[in-house]
C-alpha cells in the first residue's frame, strides 16, 4: 500500500483525479453537438414548412373541379364582373377594379388545367380548356360591347398599366398561383388568401383592355393586354402543376394499361408545352427588365451629371427607351435651347458599351437650337414641370413662367429687343402712328430664311416722298441696331 501510495505521488496524481479527455474525445463531442442541433433545426424547418400533414386531398380536388364549369350562374357573374371591371378602369379608379376582381370566378378552369397535367387527367384537361376557351371569349366580348357602346373612352393609366408586362407580373402570378393552391389543399380554406391573389394576379383587367383595344380599333394595346394575360394563367397554371406534384396527389389510373401510358404521354407533353412558352416568356420579360434598368442607370450616371454651358436643358419627360423585343434598340434624349457637342455624345456611346444590356442600343439625340415655336414653348412646360416642387405658391409659379416666356419670346424673335426699338422709333421718327413685327418665313426654292420685318403705318398728313425717305432712314437705323443687314421695312397695308 506505501509502495503504490509513492507511485501516484511520482506522477503527480491523485487517486480521486481523472484523466484530461484527448482531443480526438473533444471532436467527437462536438460532432455529435453539431448533429443533435442540426436534427432539432431540420425536425423545426420540417414542421414549420411541410403542407402534405394538414392537406385535404379530396375536398381540394372537388373544389377546383367545381369552379371549371362557366354556365348559369357563374356566366352572370363574370359578365357582371367585366362590366364593373371595365367601367373601374374607364374612370381610373383603382378601388372599383379591386372589387371587380374580388367576384371575378376566372381563376377556376386555369387551376384545373395545371390540376390536370399534374395529375394525369385528360377527360379534365379537355373540360378545363374547353371553359377556359370560353371564359377568354365571354370577357373580351363583354368588354368589347362596354367600351364600343359608351361613349367615353379615355385611355387611362389603369388601362395602360395592362398593356406591357414586365418580369413582376410574371413574379406575381406564379407566386400567386402558388399561394392559391396551398390554400385550396389546406383543411379549412383560406379565404382571404384566394381573394389576395385574385387581386394579385389580376387576370381580368388585361381582359377589359383586351376589349378597349378591339373597340377602339388599337391593336397594339389588345394584344399587349392578352400577352399579359397569357402570361399569368399560364404561371399560375405552372404553380398549381409544382405544388399538386409537391403534395403528391395520386395519378389518375386506367384500366387499360396501354391507355395509362398513352395518357401519360400526353400529359407530360402537354406539361412541356405549358413551359416551354412559360420558360421564354419568362426569359423575354427578364430581358427587356434588364435592358430597362441598366437604360435608367445609364442616364442617372452619365447623361444627368452633364452641365450645359448656357441655358440647354433635357426633357426627361420626353426620353424614350425602346427594347423592341431585342431588335435595334434605342435610347432617344430629348433637349432645348444648346447643342451637344459631337464629342459629349460619342463619349456617352462610348459609356454604354460599359452596360452589357445596352451594348448594341442606337443612342438618338434629338433637340438642340434648331428647334422650332412648338418646341420652344414645349420646354417651358417641361420646365414647369420639372420645377413645380421647388416652388412654394402660384405666385411664384407665374412668376417663374412669365420670365421663361419672355426670354424664349425674345429668342424666337430673332433676338430683337422690340419693346426696346419702339421706343426709341417714336422718339426719332415722329410721323410714325404704329409700328409691327413678324417674322417672315421666305424661300428661293433652293434656300428656306427667316427674315424679320417691321411694318410701319403713317400719319395721315404724312406725303408719299416723305414716307420713302423717312422708310429708307428707318431701315439703314435699325440694321445699325440690330447688328442684322437682313432686316427689313414695310408698310401697313
């Protein structure tokens, strides 16, 4: 005992001490924490995220089987739908389109295609195109006969805003159609989900537009409309495809095995052809995003920053960006009263090349001196509406228009001061009873000038020679004035 006491003293240990665990224990350890929390996490994303436990199978499929068939009741509802859609967006207002939505019963044959291909069902794919094909029909001749009948057709913002898609409203109908089936397959429906994406998708103002375009005879915005349209059922047809696939609904079986094959075919074929144009569109819309973005971040980098050495201006109201589906685009700047130089617009197509979207864009600068009247007083209102935030109070809004007047009135009368030479005219040629100006368009069919003229009426006891010296003195002194030899002298007739 004395002997084995000694030798834990030699090493130092106590009998009551344990050894220090080895580092390969300490990993082991860690592995094995490490494990448990990513079990605990994955066991939470499970139950936080899985939809199959509370789904209801048979009452989702009869639910969307329901709303397929348009007849009856449903027929009346659409029409009435349409009708308050397209008066919503003939008066602007946003509100009453909302509310048109809200009943709209559109959604019903568009879930039953995706429903369909998902689940191999050809006897409900036919059923859902077939009123699909129908509902389409029934909404554009609804709203034909709305907007060819009343008489007032303004094309309105509500309007417009359904004529050009972009990669947002493709976001929102697959994301919506998604939100709309897992709220159908949930025990006990969500119904302000399914009112949500009613809103959402908006599948019936490109509809009513559809209808505006063929009434006023715009085919541009008709088919800008259905494009929109094309584009969110089939998106939302796409989304109720994944999610009936994701909750794994059972496949329709036949009897015939041959038959079962056949129909599967089929329905894979036709699931193919719902995404082929679903993937280009996609594709397309992205493109044309892209182009659009990178035109505006061009223009606030480069184009703004420019300072004009005199009073030049850009009418940015007035830029026009023109994807063109890929095909020669453009960027179009629109500016007054200075021209750029040469080597300032080189320079910025020099730039673009820096913007991969924008790398075979045509840049149009348009503007500039030669301007006409129109344009000139087109500025202005471009000025005024450029500057109206800065403004505090209408006085200083007319304040701020009638000096802007003045100078392009003096600028589009060749820069002749005549409030100025009137005045000095009465006080050097007293037999002058009233004095006129104009600018006079003249041409020699190889050459076009603007020459300004001074019409000139007499006293009445003023003689014929006195007029023709007093005429000759009058042009000799305003040429002298003016520092301009073209100027010239007539009388009143």
């Amino acid at each position: 005992m004395e002997e084995e006491k000694n030798k834990l003293n030699q090493d130092n240990i106590t009998p009551t001490q344990k050894p220090e665990p080895s580092s390969d224990d300490k990993g082991a350890k860690a592995k094995r924490d490490f494990s448990g929390f990513m079990g605990s996490f994955r066991a939470f994303l499970v139950e936080l995220l899985d939809i199959r436990e509370n789904t209801d199978e048979e009452n989702t499929k009869q639910s969307i089987v329901n709303d397929i068939p348009f007849k009856g009741h449903t027929s009346w509802i659409l029409i009435c739908s349409i009708f308050i859609c397209s008066i919503g967006l003939n008066a602007n207002s946003t509100a009453v389109v909302i509310g048109a939505m809200l009943i709209s019963p559109l959604m019903g044959p568009i879930l039953g295609v995706g429903m369909s291909v998902a689940i191999n069902d050809v006897d409900l794919l036919r059923r859902s195109l077939k009123n699909f094909a129908v509902m389409v029909v029934l909404s554009i001749l609804t709203a034909y006969v709305f907007f060819a009948i009343f008489p007032i057709q303004d094309e309105s913002s509500e309007l417009l805003a359904r004529t050009a898609p972009d990669i947002r409203d493709v976001l929102i109908a697959f994301f919506g159609g998604m939100a709309l089936v897992i709220a159908r397959a949930r025990k006990g429906t969500i119904a302000s989900v399914i009112f949500g994406v009613a809103i959402a998708t908006a599948l019936m103002p490109p509809l009513c537009t559809v209808g505006f375009g063929l009434a006023i005879a715009n085919f541009e915005y008709a088919g800008g409309a259905m494009y929109l349209f094309i584009i969110n059922a089939i998106f939302i047809a796409l989304a109720t495809f994944v999610i009936i696939k994701i909750l794994r609904f059972p496949m329709v079986r036949y009897a015939n095995s041959k038959k079962r094959k056949r129909i599967g075919q089929i329905a894979s074929v036709v699931a193919i052809l719902v995404m082929i144009p679903a993937t280009y569109t996609f594709f397309n819309v992205w493109q044309e995003s892209v182009f659009q973005k990178q035109a505006k971040d061009f223009l606030t980098e480069n184009v703004r920053p420019y300072k004009f050495s005199g009073n030049g201006f850009f009418l940015e109201n007035y830029v026009t960006i023109d994807y063109n589906k890929g095909v020669d685009p453009r960027l179009e700047l629109v500016y007054m009263g200075e021209q750029i130089p040469d080597n300032v617009v080189e320079t910025w197509r020099s730039q673009m090349e820096n913007y991969p979207a924008l790398k075979n864009t045509d840049l149009i600068i348009k503007g500039g001196d030669d301007g006409d009247t129109e344009d000139k007083f087109q500025y202005v209102n471009e000025l005024y509406e450029t500057k109206k935030q800065e403004i505090a109070n209408k006085e200083q809004q007319i304040a701020v228009l009638e000096q802007e007047v003045e100078r392009l009135r003096r600028y589009a009368y060749n820069d002749v001061p005549f409030e100025d030479i009137s005045q000095e005219i009465k006080i050097n040629f007293d037999r002058i009873s009233e004095l006129g100006f104009a600018n006079e368009i003249v041409t020699n069919f190889a050459k076009t000038d603007t020459i300004p003229v001074f019409f000139v009426k007499w006293k009445g006891n003023v003689s014929n020679k006195q007029k023709k010296a007093d005429m000759e003195k009058l042009a000799a002194w305003l040429k002298v004035r003016t520092k301009n030899d073209s100027i010239r002298t007539r009388a009143f007739n």
